[in-house]
C-alpha cells in the first residue's frame, strides 16, 4: 500500500465513532479516482474502464453549488491516487478545501475546466445582464491579497459592520431549492457576513422593511483579522434617488449589475458596477463555437455611490419561515432581487462547460493523461477508451445538431430558471433569452406574476425550460407560463439521476426536449 497521509488514521476513527461501517477500500490494483460530480465521475469511468475504480462526491440528483462534503467523501480522498474537479468555482467551497486538505500528497488534483483550455475547451465568459428590470447587487472579492509567489488567503469575509436607516435591512441568498442564507443583517451588526475564495462573485437578495435612505458600513476580514476598514454604501429605497440629497455629487446605481466589493490588493470596500457601452461581442446564433459577451466592470468608492431601490421593489413577504426574518407574510417589504437562484458563487468564466460535447473532450484528453500519469503499466487501455469515447461524444453532437437545424431562428430562445446553459446555446444555434423567475425563491405574489408573464410575452417564447427538484422557482415559472399559454419543458444542467444516468444521456434529453418544444 502506498503511503498515506496520518489524515487517514483521523478519518477512520472519526467514522468509527460516527457509527459508519465499511472499511477502507481495498488494494486491488485499479488505479482510484475520485470525482466531485457525477458528470465527472461518468465521463472519467468511461477512460477508466477495468483499470480504475471512480467514485463521487456529489451524489446523483444533488446540487454541487451546495453540497457539503461527509466523512465518507473524505475517506474516499484519502485513498485517491487522482482527485478530478470541474473547479472555476462551481463546487461548493467546502468540497474543495476538502480536496486540499484531505489528498495524500503523492496523488494529483486535476481541475478539468480549469486545465482542459489547452486541451481543446472553449470557456464563456459570465454574462449576468438579462431579464430582469431592476439592479442586480451581489458580493465581489477582487485581487489576490498576497505578494506574487506567495499563496493567496482560501477564503475572506466581506462583513457589515453597522447600519443606519428607517427599517431594518438584510443581504440574503437563496440557495437553489430555496433555502435562505442570511449573511447581512442589520438587527445583529458585526456578525456572520458574506465568506468569498478571492477572485469571485456571488449573487445576493437584498431586503428592507421600510422606504427610506439608509448607510451600509462594510469591512474586510481574513479569519479574525481585519483587512479593509468599514466603508458606507448608501441606498435609496422606495423614493426617487435621482432628486435624493444623498445622490448630489454622486453616482446613482438604478440598472444592470453592481457589486459590494472587497478589494485585497487596495484593503478597502469598493462597489463594483456594470460599464455600459463597453461590452463586446464575438461568436453568433448559427451553432459556430464562438464566444460571449463580457462585461467590463467599473470601480467606484463605495462613498461615490447611491444604490437605487425603486418603488418597483415593493413586494410581500412570502409565507413559511423561511423569510420570517422579513417581517410576517403578506407585510410589505422591498426586496432587490438576487440575479441567480442559488449560492452561486463564481469567477468571471461560466463554469458549466460540459454543456458543449467539444468541451467534455478536452476533459476526456485531460483525464486520460492523468490517469496515464498515475498508472502507466494500464496507458494502453486509457487511451483507446478515451478515443472511443471521444468519437462517440463527436457523433452524439452531430446527430444532435442535425436535428436542431430545424428549428427556426425565431424560435430559438431558452428562457430557464437557472443561468446555466449559455455553452449548450453556443454549441446548438440557440439563444439564451435569459431567465424569468422570481430571485425571492417563493412563490410570488400578484404584481410579480404579472411582471413575470409580461416578459414571457413580450419575448414571444413557445416554451420555457424548468429544471427537475427547481422547488419554487419552477413554480413560479410554470404558473406565469400556463396563463400565458406557453408550455413548460425541462431541461438538466449540473448532476445526474435515475432518468440521465450518464453523460450522453443528458446531452441526448436536453437536445430532444428542445426539439420537441421549440421545434
């Protein structure tokens, strides 16, 4: 047996005392890997064939933007001879830093998406402008905060320090099956607050129970530690911001998408804005592997700035305990709404690359090398598996594209409840119409409904897309859709199931499924 980390002693005794069984995994020669998708873990079985045992850490049917790692993840890393991740922030941070920490040193970690560029893969830059007609505000963290050649923190805290103002004001997120995340609140000032990987963004919900003007002090930590003093972003809500006092002077945030930002290299809190008039485009409609449309963001001190929540932001709060926090259900309350469903904590670059088959060969390349790496008596059969494989992917994508030319290019918009299937547009011809569901994770009420079945309308879409267990989400997609008259179909994006248990079965499902609704 090869040497292993003392982690794994740990391990084995904290499952012991956590009553699971099984012990560890036998030497039977095979090389091991483990996945922390079932995507992955399909694709990399596929090059691994006989030669290699390829677990998961994500179970099928779960959500990797969520999951937590267990005991048993662990232990199956402990025993990893390759680790393979998607990365570019898709996984849940946790079940990265458990990659970190719990691989033995002489195994590899392989971040497909990451690595896979120079295999072939063609990434997209995140585009966050559509659907929705209200400022999107998230949580950004930008620079390294470390001198070059030196490790960069895992992990900091942008964090509100106090508040001021006529109500009470919360950032939350809703996680993609609906669950809400307070990490601002300004009833408990100092506490919680928002853990970011530097480099990254998230997307936010923003609530205040009164109209008003309000000051927003936020600070920088890393651990204990401050790192950026408390700065204040001011809003307007439910008021003009425009002929506001506080807006004399300063730059009014009404549009598009901004971010409180923590910035490491300067040590302070900016906000991040959308630059308008700076995007530009490459790539088209007609199924060409061309590229997206990039943002380019501005920085603003957070002193030079008015965030604008307009009277278009008054709602209800919804019923349940989730959003109790917002007052009793029915009360009014203004909500700024969070752009993407979900803790989806990202990068610039759109991480659901598997989308495109050409991307998931670049992986097949990627994967074979590394197993070839870490077994070379068995390179062989990894690369023959890896070309089959790869020619199996190439005629799935052909026969695929044949069958969606037939739609007509004025039907080709996806409107879905979840931003994720800008690679699987590029690669067909399709149009990503954006997404139109409510960013509150509950049901609306009749004013949003009505809003969301003006934008069905106005886009003149045959068909929206739900996502299987969308909670919510979905159903507030599915009721906007039904009085409009337009059908409701599903599309699957980050895991598998007993219904797409592989690879080429999701591909195969989201492709007939658009044919079948929009052809």
């Amino acid at each position: 047996m090869r040497g292993r980390r003392a982690v794994v002693v740990v391990l084995a005794a904290a499952l012991a005392l956590a009553g699971c069984s099984g012990k560890a995994p036998a030497e039977d020669g095979r090389l091991k890997a483990v996945a922390t998708t079932p995507i992955i873990a399909d694709v990399a079985r596929q090059v691994a064939g006989p030669d290699g045992d390829v677990t998961s850490i994500v179970p099928p049917g779960a959500d990797p933007h969520s999951y937590e790692p267990s005991l048993r993840d662990s232990r199956d890393l402990a025993y990893a001879d390759v680790a393979l991740s998607n990365h570019l922030l898709l996984e849940e941070q946790r079940i990265m830093r458990s990659v970190a920490a719990t691989l033995p040193e002489d195994s590899s970690h392989v971040e497909l998406s990451e690595e896979s560029e120079r295999h072939g893969a063609d990434l997209l830059p995140v585009v966050e402008d559509q659907a929705l007609d209200q400022l999107w505000l998230g949580a950004r963290v930008t620079g390294r905060g470390a001198p070059a050649g030196q490790p960069a923190p895992e992990s900091v805290t942008l964090r509100l320090e106090s508040a001021e103002g006529p109500g009470d004001a919360f950032g939350y997120v809703t996680q993609t099956f609906g669950r809400v995340e307070r990490v601002f609140d300004s009833t408990r000032p100092g506490q919680g607050g928002m853990g970011l990987p530097p480099r990254s963004h998230t997307h936010l919900s923003w609530g205040f129970t009164r109209p008003g003007e309000y000051t927003l002090r936020f600070a920088g930590y890393s651990g204990d530690r401050r790192i950026a003093p408390a700065a204040p972003v001011r809003f307007v809500v439910g008021q003009d911001a425009g002929s506001s006092p506080s807006a004399k002077g300063r730059t009014v945030l009404d549009a598009g998408h901004a971010d409180v930002t923590l910035d490491l290299d300067r040590g302070a809190v900016a906000v991040s804005a959308e630059a308008t008039g700076q995007q530009s485009v490459r790539g088209g409609g007609d199924g060409s592997r061309g590229g997206g449309r990039r943002q380019a963001l501005e920085r603003h001190e957070a002193e030079s700035v008015v965030v604008a929540v307009g009277s278009k932001a008054l709602t209800t709060v919804p019923s349940g305990q989730s959003h109790r926090f917002l007052g009793r259900p029915d009360s009014e309350v203004y909500i700024l709404p969070q752009a993407v469903l979900g803790k989806h904590v990202h990068g610039s670059i759109d991480p659901h690359v598997w989308l495109d088959p050409a991307n998931v060969k670049a992986w097949t390349v990627r994967i074979r090398d590394a197993f070839i790496a870490k077994d070379p008596e068995h390179a062989e059969g990894y690369r023959a598996r890896a070309a089959a494989y790869t020619q199996r992917v190439d005629a799935l994508d052909e026969e695929l594209r044949g069958k969606l030319r037939s739609i007509p290019p004025e039907r080709r918009h996806l409107v879905t409840t979840h931003d994720a299937f800008a690679y699987f547009a590029r690669a067909y011809g399709l149009k990503t119409a954006g997404f139109a569901v409510p960013a509150t994770g509950a049901e609306p009420g009749p004013r949003e409904r009505a809003r969301l079945a003006g934008a069905i309308r106005d886009l003149r879409v045959r068909a929206v897309f739900a996502q299987p267990r969308d909670g919510a989400p979905g159903q507030a997609l599915r009721q906007a859709a039904a009085e409009q008259g337009v059908r409701v179909c599903e599309l699957r994006s980050d895991t598998l199931d007993d219904a797409v248990p592989s690879y080429e079965a999701l591909l195969r499902s989201n492709a007939e499924e658009v044919l079948r609704c929009l052809g």
